[in-house]
C-alpha cells in the first residue's frame, strides 16, 4: 500500500531513471543498439529493481503514465546518442501486456517519435509470449500497426513462455531474444548448446535477427559467434548504465 502511494508520486517526484545496457554485433564486437531497464530511486525504499514495482504499476494501471515516460525518455536518449556521439543506435524498451493493449498506445508513439524527431526503426519494442500468446485479434492488429508504422518488434525471454511456434510466421516481428537461461549453461549443457543452437536455425530461417542474452563470459560469445548469433548483450560486454556513464562508455566503445 505504501509502494503504490510513494509510485504513484514517483514520476513528478523525478524518481524514475533509465539504465541503459549495450547490445554488440556479435561477430564484430560493435554497438548496435541498447536496451532501456527502468529502476526507480525512492528516498524511502532506496533503489527499487522493476521486478519489484512492474507488477503493481501493471496491476494499477501506472504502468501506462509509466510506460509513456520509458518510451519518451528512450527516443530522448537515442536522439542523443546520435546528435552528441554521432551514433545511430536503435532503442529497446519492454512494454508490459496491459501498456500494449492501451487504447492511446499507437498514438502515444507517434508523439514520443516525433518529439525525439526520431525515424521509427529507432525503437524497437521488446513484448513478452505472454502477450503474443493471447491470441487476440486485437493484438495482432496492434502489432500489424506497429510494424506498417516502421516501428521494430522483438520477443523477449524466446523460449520460457508456452512457445506456440505458429505465431513467428504469422506476426511482424524483427528479432528474436533468447532468454538468458539458455545463454547461462550452454558450454556446460549440451541440451542448451543444441537449443541455442536451434533457435538461432529457426529464427534465421524465418528472417529474424537472434539476440542472445546474458552473456557473461568471452568462451560463450565465441560459442555464439561460431553459431552464427547475430547479436548479444550481457555483463561480458556491459552491464546496464546510467545515462551517462552510458554515453561515457559509448565514447570509448563506439
Ligand atoms: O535489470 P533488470 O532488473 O532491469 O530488469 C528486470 C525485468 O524488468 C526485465 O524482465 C525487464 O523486462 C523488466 N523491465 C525493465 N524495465 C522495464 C520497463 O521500462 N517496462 C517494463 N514493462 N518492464 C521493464
Ligand atoms: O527480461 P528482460 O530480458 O527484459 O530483462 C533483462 C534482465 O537481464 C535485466 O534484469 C538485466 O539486468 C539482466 N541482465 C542483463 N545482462 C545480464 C547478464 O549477463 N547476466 C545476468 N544474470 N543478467 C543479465
Ligand atoms: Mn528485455
Ligand atoms: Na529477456
């Protein structure tokens, strides 16, 4: 209860912040794009990680005066990257289920691209199977609209949902995330090298580009770059940032 009175002061207070995490070529080590991860600094709670707070920003609608304050504040950022870096990097966000199926959603981006001044291939939303696997009319429109919009769709966590394949041939989607699980133990697992493996296959075969995700260490971005991963984030190559110490990184990393 004290959680949603102090988040929903939160945004006029200032106390949200993006962190930013690089995502590389995989083969050529560069930059291609970052991964926006909201964190929120409370004078009473301290530093609040979004798996503590998204559920109930999702559960009481927040999410939605959230979520447009992520989305606002990415294109700001990569608007930056570009002006003061010289660096056209695309943005990831996550948008939750209930953002997604907000009646204002398409509108809300339309703006948040034209106050960054932003080309739409700029964004690229992260969503969950979770969402996909509603199977709503209304979702497929959503994302049918996005993606005529020239905006980039990606699924997230690729693999840990009910993964009902049908949708990758039926939906717009850019890129496929796999879920950090996979990344973790596949020099050590053979079952995860064969999946990792097999997802790279499939999505390549279905035009999409691979992120792989949670990559920590130099012998798993090898593995990957011998598979033929298009790209990768994780601690190995940086961990999420702030704005700035992001740019700083941009500076010698870019
Ligand atoms: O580092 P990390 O703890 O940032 O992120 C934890 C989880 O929170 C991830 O699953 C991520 O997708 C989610 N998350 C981070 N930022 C956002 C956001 O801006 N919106 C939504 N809906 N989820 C987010
Ligand atoms: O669910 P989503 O993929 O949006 O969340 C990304 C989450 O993964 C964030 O919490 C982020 O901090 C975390 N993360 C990013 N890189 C790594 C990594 O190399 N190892 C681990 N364990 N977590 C990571
Ligand atoms: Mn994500
Ligand atoms: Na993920």
């Amino acid at each position: 209860l004290q959680m949603e009175s102090l988040m929903r002061k939160a945004l006029e207070q200032g106390e949200f912040e993006l962190f930013f995490q690089p995502i590389v070529d995989t083969t050529s080590g560069r930059v291609m794009a970052a991964e926006a991860l909201l964190r929120w600094n409370n004078p009473v709670l301290g530093l609040v990680m979004p798996d503590r707070f998204i559920p109930l920003a999702e559960e009481t609608g927040l999410i939605l005066t959230i979520g447009e304050w992520v989305i606002n504040e990415a294109l700001l950022e990569a608007a930056h990257w570009r002006r003061e870096i010289g660096l056209e990097l695309q943005v990831a966000v996550n948008v939750s289920p209930r953002q997604f199926r907000d009646a204002g959603f398409l509108d809300r981006i339309s703006r948040a691209l034209e106050a960054a001044n932003m080309p739409a291939d700029t964004l690229e939303l992260e969503v969950t199977e979770r969402l996909i696997l509603d199977n709503s009319i209304e979702t497929a429109d959503i994302l049918k609209q996005l993606d005529q919009r020239g905006i980039r769709l990606s699924v997230d966590d690729f693999g840990t949902g009910y993964s009902a394949l049908s949708y990758l041939k039926s939906y717009p989607f850019n890129t496929l995330k796999i879920d950090k699980s996979f990344v973790h133990d596949v020099l050590k697992e053979a079952e995860d090298a064969s999946l990792v493996r097999a997802i790279i296959n499939m999505a390549h075969s279905l035009g999409l580009r691979v992120i792989a995700e949670g990559v920590e260490e130099e012998a798993q971005s090898h593995f990957l770059q011998t598979e033929g991963c298009d790209c990768s984030q994780g601690f190995f190559y940086g961990r999420p940032m702030s704005s700035q110490a992001f740019s700083h990184w941009l500076q010698t990393n870019g």
